[in-house]
C-alpha cells in the first residue's frame, strides 16, 4: 500500500495534528482510533493491512486520524463541562476539516466512518451528526454511550454527542439510506450496547446489519477478521 503522511495545523484544534493517508483513490474511509489511541494506531495493530487488497485494487482510500480523546472524553484533569466543550472542538475538526479533505481528494459526496471500540463511538457519533457526508458506519465492538466519562454532568452538548440519546428524535432523511454496521461478539462486553442501538435503530425502522459472532472478543483480532469483511459488503452498494 502507499502510505502518505500529513502534519498540518487545525485552525478547529488550534494546535498541529497528523493523519495517515493510505491509497489513491476509491471510497473514502475515516478510520478513528480506540481510547486514547494515536492516528497510527490502526496501522500499528494491522487493521490497515488487513484491508490492503482493497486499498491496492484503488476500491478505498483511508484517512487515519487522532482520536484527540487526551483532552476530551479521557481528560480527568478538567472538568466534564470542558471536557465537552473541548469534543465540540473535536467534533469540528472531523466535519469541517477531515471530510471536506477526504470527499475533495476523492470526488465522492459522502464518506464511511469506521472505528473498533471507543473509536467506534467516534465513527457512530459523526456518522448520526452528519448523516448527509456520512454513507456507511462501520463500529466494531464499540461502545457508544459516553455518559460514564462525565461524573455525572449532562447538557445540550453531551445530549447531542451521545447516540443513545439523541439518534431516537433524529428525523434526517439520509439516515434511512445510510449503510449501518455493528459489529460485535457474543463474548464482547460491549454487545449489550450494540443490542441496545440496534433496538433504537429498529425502531425507528432504519436498516442496519447487527452483526454478532460467536465466540467474538473485545479485541484485535476480531476486529481484522471484521473490517474487510463489513467493507466487501459496503462495496457492493457504492
């Protein structure tokens, strides 16, 4: 695979950051990292590899970002107030600075999201804030409710970056024609929570692909055997 790297100032997270690129062209796919993970992090543990074939045959072309989860939701130095406040900050740089790059470089008019664990949280939140750039969300043993990172404290903010709550009034037409994939394991501690969004998920009667497997961990391994598996299947549809 070619693998372009990137350190450029973001004017949202007013301080440099960094992304890997992997491919030419194809369907853009916005990979996040999990919990405190860096922008190499789905390099580094292989994720990337294990869809190598795709990227080469120029069917996709990812985008691996920092979670930036150090100064937001992981943060316990600051209060959960700014916590949330620096997540919005976030969350501008993913829609305002990272989208527009990905579609521009591409020439598509929306992008997959995809994450293992909290960065599954990232995936599913940017894709049900902003389902008319998002196509396709790939979460694989992801968590999604962010609550228990905040001690406690609630607001508008927290209301609208926490899926649980605000995808049931969510009444975005795009949302029907997103492809949405959960990936999960009968033995991952996190399959209650993709139980719980997929019922949400039904219903308000949006298609969606709860996928559960046998024997499933909260791990790695797993999560490869997933990811070109859940974007064989999103390239039957682009």
């Amino acid at each position: 695979m070619k693998e372009f790297h990137y350190k450029f100032y973001s004017p949202n997270l007013n301080t440099e950051t960094e992304v890997l690129v992997y491919g030419d062209s194809g369907y853009p796919v916005i990979t996040f990292p999990t919990s405190m993970g860096k922008y190499f992090q789905n390099r580094d543990f292989k994720l990337i590899e294990s869809v190598s074939d795709l990227v080469d045959e120029g069917r996709i072309k990812i985008y691996c970002v920092d979670g930036e989860d150090e100064m937001t939701w992981y943060n316990k130095v600051i209060s959960p107030a700014e916590r949330v406040k620096n997540h919005v900050w976030y969350d501008r740089f993913v829609r305002e600075e990272v989208i527009p790059m990905a579609l521009n470089d591409t020439g598509y008019n929306k992008v997959c999201v995809a994450g293992c664990s909290f960065g599954g949280y990232h995936a599913a939140n940017v894709a049900f804030r902003y389902p008319e750039v998002v196509g396709y969300l790939i979460a694989m043993g992801a968590g999604f409710d962010i609550k228990n990172q905040l001690d406690g404290f609630y607001d508008d903010s927290v209301y609208y970056n926490n899926p649980p709550d605000f995808l049931s009034g969510l009444e975005h037409p795009d949302l029907w024609k997103m492809g949405i994939i959960l990936g999960t394991g009968t033995e991952d501690f996190c399959l209650p929570q993709n139980e719980s969004l997929s019922r949400i998920l039904e219903e308000k009667n949006v298609p969606h692909w709860l996928d559960v497997r046998p024997g499933g961990i909260h791990d790695w391994p797993v999560w490869r055997q997933m990811f070109p598996d859940y974007l064989r299947e999103m390239l039957k549809t682009v």
